[in-house]
C-alpha cells in the first residue's frame, strides 16, 4: 500500500464528508424559499429537485449496472453475495442495539457474525436464520431517535436517497462503523462498495414499476414511504400498509430473516 494512494483516499473521503455537510447546510439555510405545503417536508423544493436528479442518476447508471448484474450472475451467487454484504453489516447492527439498551438482540447480531463468518463461509451461507438468530437492522440514526433526537425535516441527499436531517448528520457515524471503510487498499475497498451498491440496486429492481403504478407523485409516495418506515423502526412497532405495498416491489432473493 503506497503512503500517497492512502492519502488520497483519506483526503477523498474528508471531501465526501464536508461536500455532504456543505449541500445539507445550503438546503437548510433555504428552506424558507421552498414548498411547504407538507409539514414533514419543509424542504419540498429542494428535496423533488434532489429527488429528480438522483432518479436520473439511477436510470442512467445504477439501473442498467444492476441489470447486467443480475443477468450475468446466477440466482445462487446473487444470493451469496446479498448474505456477504448482509453480514458485513451485522456488528454494526449489535453496536446500535448495544446503544439502545436491546442487549439481547446485541447479543444476536454478534453470534450471527460469528457463525456465519466461519461456518457460513465468510457470511454467503445464511446458517444463523436456520439457527434461530433473527436479523435485524440498526444504524446509527435510528439510535439517535431512541435516545429521543427528533427527526427533523425530511431530507434528500445527493446519490443517497430519502433520509432525514437527523438520519443524514448520522451518516458520517454508520460510514465510520462500515467494516468496508477500514480496508486500506483503495482498489479492493472501492470494487466491494461498487458491488454492494450494484447488488442492492438489483435486489430493488421492480421498485420504479411500484412507484409508477401506485401513484402519479412517485416523489411524495417515496417520501411517505420512506419516513413512516423509519418511525415504525425506530419505534420498533409494526409493519404497516404502506411498507408492504412498497416492499412487494423488490425482488426476494435472500433468506426471510435478510
């Protein structure tokens, strides 16, 4: 590993990270210039601008990646690879249930890592659901919001997609937490992330088809979708109406507990 390739690595991700607190700082400072005909979503101008240009992005390079992806590639590695980067994610997801005060789902999450990292084969066989380890998922702004921090406006961010301000100024802590930050050499950090971001978005595909035939604001229907979800995890409650319409637009490629 050259000393050079690993500043600039570090000087690129300090970049990322003041570039996104610049934009959330900008579409804060003017959000008295935007719509506001939604109480969550004082942002509305920004945010279907934002919005907009992310699904741009989408169509002309996530979408047909994804496509490739998944024609190329077999269902069964498909598979694996969602159990890899699903692993991947698990001591994360102890550390925020450690946070919240849920010991024994913290407890869950490690000994899932622990199995599948070794007997699952580095996490692309999902042996801890047949063992009766549930997965879960927690990041860091949902800790936030069990430790009573508000959601703040609804919030859009560039390449990333539907957030909150208070789930966007937690980004910085799950990047932190991501096990793929700590890999020092640039090319192998860089093609996993490509590929856990092509994986994802080809286990999504379909969700546009949802978007466009359940309603003529795909905007406001994605946002709707995004922020009742989060409320319903944060809170630990139930899954409603809107989650699963949604959710029916995803392709089932991993085990139930995934």
């Amino acid at each position: 590993m050259k000393t050079g390739e690993k500043a600039g690595s570090s000087s690129g991700r300090r970049s990322f990270r003041v570039a996104a607190a610049v934009v959330l700082s900008a579409a804060l400072l003017g959000g008295c210039a935007a719509t506001r005909n939604n109480p969550d979503d004082p942002l509305e101008g920004y945010n279907r601008a934002m919005f907009t240009i992310n699904d741009r992005v989408d169509r002309a390079v996530l979408k047909p990646a994804a496509e490739v992806y998944r024609t190329v590639l077999p269902s069964p590695a498909r598979t694996a690879a969602g159990n890899f980067f699903s692993n991947l994610r698990d001591p994360w997801i102890s550390v925020n249930n450690l946070l919240q005060g849920k010991f024994t789902d913290a407890w869950t999450d490690a000994m899932r890592f622990v199995f599948n990292s070794t007997l699952g084969l580095a996490g692309l066989i999902d042996i801890a659901s047949d063992m009766g380890l549930p997965k879960h998922d927690e990041d860091f702004g949902q800790t936030l919001g069990a430790w009573g921090v508000g959601e703040g406006p609804y919030f859009v961010v560039p390449l990333l997609g539907p957030s909150t301000v208070r789930d966007t100024l937690a980004l910085p802590v799950d990047f932190a937490g991501d096990p793929l930050d700590a890999v020092d050499e640039v090319r192998t950090r860089n093609s996993l992330t490509a590929t856990r971001v092509v994986d994802a978005r080809a286990r999504a595909l379909g969700v546009e088809k949802t978007l466009e035939e359940g309603t003529l604001d795909a905007y406001g229907y994605a946002r709707d979708f995004y922020l009742e979800q989060r409320r319903y995890k944060v809170s630990d409650g139930e899954t409603t109406r809107v989650y699963e319409d949604f959710d029916d637009g995803f392709e089932d490629e991993t085990s139930p507990a995934n």
